[in-house]
C-alpha cells in the first residue's frame, strides 16, 4: 500500500470478515480505548494473547484492503463525487450524490 | 441473500479473496468453460477434490457477500449513478459518472 492507512476505516470496511471473538477485542482496543489488560481481564483471555489477536487483526484488514482495494476505490470515487456535486444546482440530484457517497 | 447473486459477478467481487489454487480451478470452471475431469487433469488433482473446491469456493464468494454486502451497494449505486446521468447535460460530467460507475 502507498500510505498506511487508517485503522478506524479498515475496520470500517473489512471488520465483517473477523470473527465475533476478533471484533469484540478489536473494538474493545479501537473504539473503547480499553487497554490490553482490561481487555484481557473482559474476555478472560491472557494479556499476550489480545495483543497477539489485535496483531492479527490489523495483519487481515491489510491483507483485505491489499487484495480488494476497497478503500483506495472509495477515496477516489468520493471525490468524483464531490467534484461533481459542486456543479449541480438541483437539490435532489445534490441529495442523490449524498446517498451516493453514504454507500459507498 | 434474497435472490441467488450471478457466480462471475460474485467472483468479480470477491476473487482475489480465494488462494492462487481455488482462483485457477474456479476460472477454468466459469471462465473457460473445461468439464471437471478437465479441471482436474490440468490441475493433477482427482474429479471429486475439484467439484468439493469449487462447492467450497461458491459458499465463500456467498459467504463474503452475505457479511460485505458489495454487490448489492454495488447495485443500488449503480442505479442511482445511471438515474444523474440521464439528467446531466454536460458531457464531461457524463464521462465522470461513466468513471466512477467504472470503479464501484
């Protein structure tokens, strides 16, 4: 990949493909800012082990985003899209590229 | 899923997710059209090892579907793209829609 990208938005796009155990632990760490301890303690498991499983995890969304190239088509399709809502003047089409952009 | 997904359009999708191995016996199966004895010459490996890949690499493709849902954005989005098409006049903005319905 050219740049690292973000965690938040690999999770965004390939988090359904963890399993329940992965994305429990790797929102624990991500979203609720626990920490490695209080995830362990969560999901009585040891402390190693989270940290070997959030390793694991950021390995496989990677992995996901080097084979589909899902978020670097999302960026550049968003700014198609942006482009081209700034020369529309109708509100409902201006709304249609919204909802465009929002399932992307 | 609520209807039955084309299989070339599931492999478009999700392909590169599958090992070298699935992808070259799931290719001569759909894309070139060779009987499972075939496959399984051309592979050196038995009939029935081909028909369990390409039973196994189908309930993959679904599988990924069913938790990535990218055909059926895929599919809205498309509609929705088709639907400012027809309504813009300048035909730069055309070729914009065409490039971005390109990389969905």
């Amino acid at each position: 990949m050219e740049k690292i990208v973000e965690r938040g938005l690999l999770y965004d796009f390939y988090g359904p493909l963890l399993t329940e155990h992965q994305q429990a632990i790797y929102e624990a760490n991500a979203y609720d800012n626990l920490s490695l301890s209080e995830i362990a303690e969560q999901e009585n498991v040891s402390r190693q082990a989270v940290h070997d499983i959030l390793k694991r995890c950021d390995k496989a969304l990677m992995e996901y985003e080097e084979k589909l190239q899902l978020i670097a088509r999302f960026n550049r399709n968003r700014g198609r899209l942006k482009q081209l809502k700034e020369k529309l003047s109708s509100e409902d089409d201006r709304k249609l590229v919204d909802e465009i952009i929002d399932e992307l």
